[in-house]
C-alpha cells in the first residue's frame, strides 16, 4: 500500500503521524527513510522514539501534523466517530488524511472462494486462513458466517466510516480496489484488479483522501 500511501501526502519534511502503526510500525519506517517526521501510535506499537504504545483517542499525540495516515485502524476501533474527531483536532489547517479501509461487507462470498483458492499453504496462519478455517468449522452459510462475525469483533462497515469522514473533511478522492492479494500465493495487484474488472470479485480496499477545512 506504500505507493498508494505516499503519493497522497506532501513533500517531505512533512509531519506525518501514523495512527493504527501495529507491531511493526506500519509506514513509519518508509516514511522517515523519505524525509518525513513521521511517528506512530498504537496500542503495540513498537519501542522507539518515534513510536507510541497507545490507543489514539487516549494519546498525548501532536495537534498540528501535516497529514495523517490511518490504513485499516478505522473499522475496528470503538467509536469511530470518536477517533475521526481526534484525527480532524490532531491536523493542522488544510492538513491532509490518508485512509486505506477494508469492506469487509464487500467480502461476499465468490470473493472469499476466489481468494481461499489461493492462500499460501505452510504454517503461516494469516486471517485469511483464519476466516476459512473457522467457516468451514461453523457449517454455515458465507454471508451468515461473515455477516455474524462481524457483529462479534465490532468492525463497521466502510461505508458508514466514508459518511463520517465527508462529514468532517473535505474529501479529495473516493476509490475501490485490490485489498486481498499480499495474503495471497502467487496473486499480484495487477491479478486481483483484473478479476474484480471481470465482475469475479469485489474491491474490498476503500481509499479516501480528505483535508481539514
């Protein structure tokens, strides 16, 4: 998602803060090796000065970043409306959000066979492999499983995360495409875009691009 990611932003030395890093610091890494001051948070975030082991919404995080990136922290947060206030105060005037979102509900179920078609085999358990591990187990339909899955870990769909976003920023982009194929074996970008352009699958990456008023 970097290149995705790093052409939406302003030129370095831009302050750039990366909410929902993870464990291996997300953009953090590729953005300080362009020029950027960059930093994360994240409740796993890594140890290191540019690093903060917190939830957003709870953070002492900087008011005056120049953008802000959130690539799949939204819809699994609590209260989004919540954490999309907290970015929009945590951006300068005309700062710039970056946000790369899953929709899960756009995860139907040609989609999940297609992608469970090519999940790398070994020991590596990715969600992917999760997701089809505990379907099959559970004996139900996909839209059932998935749909109630969901509803069990609070994950928002994406479409409700795009009504909050327009409502606080002004948006510069709207776009769907390719989520599924860094989980996948033998499967590029170029492979996934080609079967949701064939009508075989759905995009289930939402990229939206918005500033502060």
């Amino acid at each position: 998602m970097w290149p995705l990611v790093r052409a939406r932003l302003p030129a370095p030395p831009a302050r750039v803060l990366d909410v929902g890093c993870g464990p291996l610091g997300g953009f953090v890494p590729l953005l300080r090796a362009d020029g950027y001051d960059a930093a994360g948070v994240d409740p796993e975030a890594p140890d290191g000065p540019h690093y903060l082991r917190s939830e957003f919404e709870h953070a002492d995080s900087p008011t005056d970043a120049d953008a802000i990136v959130a690539s799949a922290s939204l819809h699994h947060v609590s209260d989004p409306a919540l954490v999309i206030d907290r970015i929009v105060a945590s951006l300068s005037r005309g700062g710039t959000l970056v946000v790369v979102e899953w929709a899960w509900e756009q995860f139907d179920r040609a989609t999940a066979l297609w992608s469970f078609a090519r999940l790398r085999g070994g020991q590596d358990k990715g969600w992917l492999q999760r997701r089809r591990a505990e379907w099959l187990a559970s004996g139900r339909a996909w839209e059932e499983y998935v749909h109630g899955w969901a509803d069990a870990n609070g994950l928002h769909r994406s479409d409700v995360l795009v009504r909050a976003l327009d409502e606080r920023l002004e948006r510069r982009r709207l776009g769907y495409g390719p989520y599924l194929f860094p989980e996948l074996a033998d499967t590029t970008q170029t492979d996934e875009q080609a079967a949701i352009d064939a009508g075989s699958i759905r995009p289930t990456r939402v990229d939206w691009v918005g500033v502060r008023r």
